[in-house]
C-alpha cells in the first residue's frame, strides 16, 4: 500500500486548484458594471460607453491607474490584466464592435441570396414556359 501513500502526498503537494481567484467577468460584473453598465453600454453615473482604440495593455494600465473611479487602487495588476482582456474581447475594441454589432453585413448578404433567388425563379419561368 506504499504506492497509495505516495498519491496521497502527491495530490496533496499539488498547486491548489485556484477556483477562488476571480474571472475577468466576475471582476467587471462586481467592480465596474455599476457605472459602466453590463456591456460596457454605460450607466446614469456614466454614460459614456466603454469603447476605444486602446491596446489592450494600455487599458489595463489605465484600469490599474485610475478604476475604480471611486475606488481607485482597488483593481491591480493581474486584476486590471484580466478585467482589461474581458472588456478589450467583450465589448471595447473595433473588433468586438463589429461582432456585437456587424455592419449591415447580414442584411447584404441576405439581399444577395433574395437577388439569385429572383433570377432563378425567372429563369425558372422561361424555362417552363
Ligand atoms: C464609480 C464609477 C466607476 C466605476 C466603479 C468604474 N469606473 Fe471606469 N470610469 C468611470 C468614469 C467617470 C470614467 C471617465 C474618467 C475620466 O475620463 O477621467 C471612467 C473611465 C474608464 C476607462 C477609460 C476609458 C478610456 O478609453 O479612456 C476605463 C478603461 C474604465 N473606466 C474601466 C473601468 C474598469 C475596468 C472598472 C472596474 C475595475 C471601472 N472602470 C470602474 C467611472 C467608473
């Protein structure tokens, strides 16, 4: 049963599952949806929505400096790191942008596929005809 002692050790020796440290998300939903809104879309304390053309370290370094706004000092290093990624991937750069809202991409498409869908129904008619 020596093998089994030795797991046991093992698994006790292990990094610790860090299931407390906070998500990016978690982090933005507790500390700065209040004036930023849910998606970034701003709030009564803070219209201004959360977009820009920050790079995604500049944010964080902003983040680090200055938010909370009223709390500022309260959201550091690997913090501001991970909320900064979240709001860059969720809702603050072009990219996202157009993924959250994608420039009338949708509607060109479906008016092509209407636009062959008319030629092949006159087609369609010649040819029964
Ligand atoms: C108490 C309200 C409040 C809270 C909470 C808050 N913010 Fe802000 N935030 C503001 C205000 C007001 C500004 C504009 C400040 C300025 O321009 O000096 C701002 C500006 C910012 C900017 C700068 C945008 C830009 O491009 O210049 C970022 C990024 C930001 N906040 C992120 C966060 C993050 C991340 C959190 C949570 C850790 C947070 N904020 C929490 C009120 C808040």
């Amino acid at each position: 049963m020596r093998w089994f002692a030795i797991v046991i050790v093992l698994v006790l020796s292990g990094e610790p599952l860090r299931a407390d440290a906070p998500t990016g998300e978690q982090i933005y939903r507790k500390q700065c949806a209040s004036c930023h809104g849910a998606n970034g879309e701003g709030s009564k304390k803070y219209s201004n929505p959360l977009v820009g053309d920050r790079h995604v370290g500049d944010l964080a370094k902003v983040i680090a400096e200055t938010m909370p706004d009223d709390n500022p000092g309260a959201c550091v290093g690997a913090d501001a790191d991970k909320v900064a990624a979240y709001i860059y991937d969720t809702f603050y750069s072009k990219n996202a942008r157009e993924r959250n809202h994608p420039p009338r991409v949708e509607l060109s498409r479906l008016t092509a596929v209407q636009h062959q869908n008319t030629l092949a129904d006159l087609i369609g008619s010649f040819r029964t005809n």
